[in-house]
C-alpha cells in the first residue's frame, strides 16, 4: 500500500502546489509556445517545471550493442525463421505490439497464442533488482513497503540479459528447441564473424557461454541506443519549459496528481528521481488490481489457466506465498497512448475504459465483471481464494458498491488528455521545444498535443461542453460477451 506521508510535502505536494497556481491564473500573458525557445516565463509556468537531466547521447554503440541490434531485428533467431524482438516489441511502436492484438502468435508456425501483453521496451533503464520487501521512505510522499523489481511483468527475470533467454525458447514465442539452437543460427549468419570478434574467437566453442553472450548483447542494444529512452514527450517539453500544457492537459495533471482523486502518481511517478533522472511513471512496484478476466486469450478458455503474476505459474519461486497472488508489475504509463491494449492481459482496448475502471471497479462492479448464477463476480480472473489481494486500500480504488467514484466522466477525459502527454515524438530532442507546428501533423501521432497554445489574457480553465465531445464520457467497455470460464 501506498502510504501518504502526515505533512504531504514531498514532490507531488510541490506538483499540486505549481497546478493550483496555474489553474487559478496566476500569472501574466497566454502567448503561443515559441517552437524552438523557452515559451515566455510566468510565474505559473516557472512552478510548474522540473529539474531533470536527460541521458547524455552517446556518439556511437559499443560493438556489443551494434551486435546486439542485429540480434534484435534478426529472425533467423526464430523456429519460423519469421519472427524477431520487433515483432512484438516494434520500434515505430515505443517497442511495444505493433497490433491490437491482447496477445501474440508465435511458435513454429506463429499459430500458438501467448497468455500476457507485450510490455514497452522504453524505459527499463533504471529497473531495480527484484526484492520482496523494497522500502520507499517517507521522503517521497508515496511510502511503500513490498515485492518491487526485476524484468518482465512478474519480475522473474534479473536482468535483460537473462531476460533473453525467455521468448528466444518460450514455445508460443521464438520457440527454439534449446539454446544452441540459437547459437547455431548466430554461427551460420550473416554476422559470425562480428560475433567472434566482440566475444572472442572460440566464442561458439562453448554455446552456453555464447547464449549468454547474445543476451549481453541483446541488453546492451536496449541500455545504449537512444530509441529505448528518448523523453520527447509534450510532458518533457513542458517540464522543461519548452511547451504548455492545453487547459485539458493541466486539469488531467492536477488530477493525477491529487491524492484524494486520481491519485495515480502515487504508483506512476512524475516527479524526478536521483540526480534529476527523469520521471519514470512506474515504481516498478506490484499491485494487484483484479483486471477481468479476458476471454480473448485462448488459454483461459481452460478454468484451470489463471495467471497470478508474482505467484505463478511462470515465476516459480513465490508460489507457496498466497499473498503474492494476483499482483504484476506497475508499467510506465510513457508512452501509453500508442498502445492499443491495456494491463498484463489486455484486457482493456481505450485508456478512458482504464481509467474508468480504476474509479468504478467496486462502486459499480456489474459494469465490469461478469454474472454467475445471478451475482456478478468481481475480480473475476483470480480464484476466489486471492480475491482478497485486490487492493482495495489506494485510491481511487477505495470506494465501496455505489459510492461516488473518485473520478467523473469529464475528469476520466482529463486524465486521458494528460496520458497523451507522455508520447514520445512531440520533440526532436529530450525535453526539446515541439517540432515545428507546421510538420508536427507528421510527427508519430503526436499533432494532437499541439492544441497546447492559444493567445489572449490570461484565462481559467472551464471543462469544455461541447456535445461532439460526449462520447468521451461514456467509456465502452463490457465484460466480452461468450463464455465466461470462471478460474478455478
Ligand atoms: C511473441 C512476442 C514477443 C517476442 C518475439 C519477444 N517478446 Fe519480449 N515480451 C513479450 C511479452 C508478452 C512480455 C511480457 C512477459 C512476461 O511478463 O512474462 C515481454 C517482456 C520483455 C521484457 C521485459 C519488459 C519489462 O517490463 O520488464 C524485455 C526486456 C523483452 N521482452 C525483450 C525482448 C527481447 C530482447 C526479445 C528478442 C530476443 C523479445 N523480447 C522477444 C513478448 C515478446
Ligand atoms: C496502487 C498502485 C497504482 C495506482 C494508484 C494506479 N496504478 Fe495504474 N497500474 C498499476 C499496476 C500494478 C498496473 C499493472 C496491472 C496489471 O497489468 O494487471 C497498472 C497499469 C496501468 C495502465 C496500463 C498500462 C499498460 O501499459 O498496459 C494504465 C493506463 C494505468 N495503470 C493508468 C493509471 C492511472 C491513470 C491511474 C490513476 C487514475 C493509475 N494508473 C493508478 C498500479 C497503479
């Protein structure tokens, strides 16, 4: 649970602190954000930024990491011989799926479905060692206290390099037979001889050392190349004094911000870290937040498939700790709104569904889960014996059945705007000023962030009314019609 501190005046106090003074008008002119300059300084502005010191670019890729980005891209590397990382984890997609699809198809002959989402790739770089007990002190105002860490969605992977070794032998992914498989398709490649000469001569003499060399590689490709983590968004900019956010945008902040509403940063940080690293949107923590059970994805067809992340059944070693069931690893939310399915399961295909869910899941459960014999069952993805672990305690998720829900429909909408923030693309360099207007339209989807200017005196922030607006405050999610296979 994350705990809020008595005095709130860590980071996200001095967030909502900038927001209020921005939103109350405090401050001189509204002028149109310059593209290639510091936009003119207001106080409210002035509060608002970040310190934040993006990664240095590097001038060239380590010779490991130039390997490793042929490894990436290769899909020899594959049982199909059609398959690379960038199937799943596609660059013009923040290396996230570049389909709509919950899950993927790999295997032999991509016919065998996966049983979790693709996660972004973006990111990773300051993922902590798995540890169970993990300690945020109260210095931050979000304390927390349990299991964070580790790669992949239940953290079983310690680094990316053993990280790797998973979808290179997964059968429903890459689906080599073992790892000399792999290496035997590096030998016979087009790059051996790069691979002797970064790893040594006799490198394929030992395949297990050379496997083990391949996913070095492969990590090293994700450590060093800038695509992995470039902070171009709109919230860069603005942090940086680059951009401002549009009325929407800000109110989406503040509602993100606030403890007693959306309270999202409380697990998605937006606040700098050590040093001025920029905000991540994740703790990499776990939580367990009972997303319905999705029967889109073939294996929970079976009531015997239940994925309880930390507890199994792909991690091993936490099975026998019931507490641990049920909880995934908390993602960055940069990025989100390039992807087109939503939590471990993909369960959910639009963000406002997912925030609607967050505020609505126990006030109004009938919307989300299915019946049974006439009750619905809520958490319905986990055996009712885990249910318990859903966290009921954080808000916006602390509401009882028909209680009113943290979040309103226009406020849902505002948070959503916010989300669109954090796409990468809207400048060409880290915290950088937006590319220009005129071009921005071909710029990754992010032309829609540059409603961020208008001119005149200064102004509150009405929500708008305007009807062409009212599907935005209907989320359309529905448990999927079909068979509900309640797990066992
Ligand atoms: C068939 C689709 C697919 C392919 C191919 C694939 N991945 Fe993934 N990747 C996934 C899925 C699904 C997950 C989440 C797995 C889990 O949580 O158990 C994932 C997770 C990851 C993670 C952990 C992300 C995190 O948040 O901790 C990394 C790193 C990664 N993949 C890198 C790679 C590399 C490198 C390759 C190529 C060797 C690759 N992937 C190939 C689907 C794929
Ligand atoms: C208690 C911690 C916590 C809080 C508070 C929280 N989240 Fe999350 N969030 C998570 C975890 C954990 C996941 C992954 C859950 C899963 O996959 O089952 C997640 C996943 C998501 C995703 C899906 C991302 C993806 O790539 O699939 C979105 C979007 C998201 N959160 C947005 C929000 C917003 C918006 C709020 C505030 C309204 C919020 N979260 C509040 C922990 C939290």
């Amino acid at each position: 649970m994350r705990c809020f501190s008595n005095t709130w005046l860590g980071p996200r106090a001095v967030v909502a602190f900038a927001v209020a003074a921005v939103i109350a008008c405090v401050g001189g002119g509204w002028s149109v954000a310059a593209a290639s300059r510091p936009v003119d300084t207001t106080p409210a502005d002035a509060a608002i930024r970040q310190w934040v010191r993006y990664p240095t670019i590097p001038d060239h890729l380590s010779p490991q990491a130039e390997l490793g980005k042929r490894l990436f891209f290769d899909t020899t590397l594959s049982a199909s011989k059609r398959m690379s990382c960038a199937s799943c984890h596609s660059p013009a997609h923040a290396y996230g799926s570049p389909n709509g699809r919950a899950v993927q198809l790999g295997g032999p002959h991509l016919d065998r479905a996966g049983t979790r989402a693709v996660p972004s790739l973006r990111y990773l770089d300051h993922t902590p060692l798995f540890s169970l007990d993990a300690f945020t002190p109260g210095s931050e105002d979000a304390e927390y206290e349990g299991p964070r860490g580790g790669f992949t969605r239940d953290g079983r992977a310690a680094s990316r390099q053993q990280q790797a070794a998973i979808p290179l032998l997964d059968r429903n992914e890459m689906a080599n037979a073992d790892p000399q498989a792999v290496v035997a398709a590096v030998r016979e490649g087009p790059y051996a001889a790069a691979f002797r000469h970064v790893f040594g001569a006799g490198v394929f003499d030992d395949p297990a050392q050379a496997f083990a060399d391949i996913g070095a590689a492969l990590a090293a490709f994700q450590r060093e190349d800038p695509s992995f983590h470039p902070y171009t968004s709109k919230f860069d900019a603005v942090m940086s004094g680059r951009a401002r956010f549009t009325a929407q945008e800000l109110r989406g902040y503040a509602l993100f911000n606030n403890p007693r509403k959306g309270n999202c940063a409380a697990c998605h940080i937006d606040v700098p870290g050590p040093g001025g690293r920029p905000a991540p949107f994740t703790d990499f923590a776990y939580a367990a937040l009972g997303v319905p059970r999705n029967p889109g994805i073939p294996a929970n067809r079976d009531p015997r498939h239940v994925d309880l992340g930390l507890c199994g059944p792909y991690r091993r070693d936490l099975r026998a700790q019931a507490r641990y069931c049920g909880m995934f690893k908390t993602p960055t939310l940069r990025n989100v709104a390039t992807r087109r399915v939503f939590f471990h399961n993909g369960a959910f295909r639009s963000l406002l569904d997912v925030v609607a869910f967050y505020v609505q899941r126990d006030t109004d459960p009938g919307k989300w889960y299915p019946v049974l014999h006439g009750k619905v069952v809520a958490y319905d993805d986990l055996p009712s014996r885990y249910r318990g672990n859903v966290d009921r305690t954080d808000a916006p998720m602390d509401r009882g059945k028909g209680a009113k829900p943290a979040l309103d429909a226009g406020e849902i909408a505002d948070v959503v705007a916010f989300l669109r923030t954090l796409d990468d693309g809207y400048s060409a360099t880290a915290g950088g000023p937006a590319v220009h207007p005129d071009t921005a339209s071909a710029g990754g989807g992010t032309s829609r962030s540059h409603g961020a200017t208008a001119t005149g005196p200064p102004r509150c922030f009405p929500r708008p009314r305007d009807p062409a607006e009212a599907y935005l405050f209907s989320p359309t999610w529905r448990p999927t019609p079909g068979p509900f296979v309640a797990p066992l």
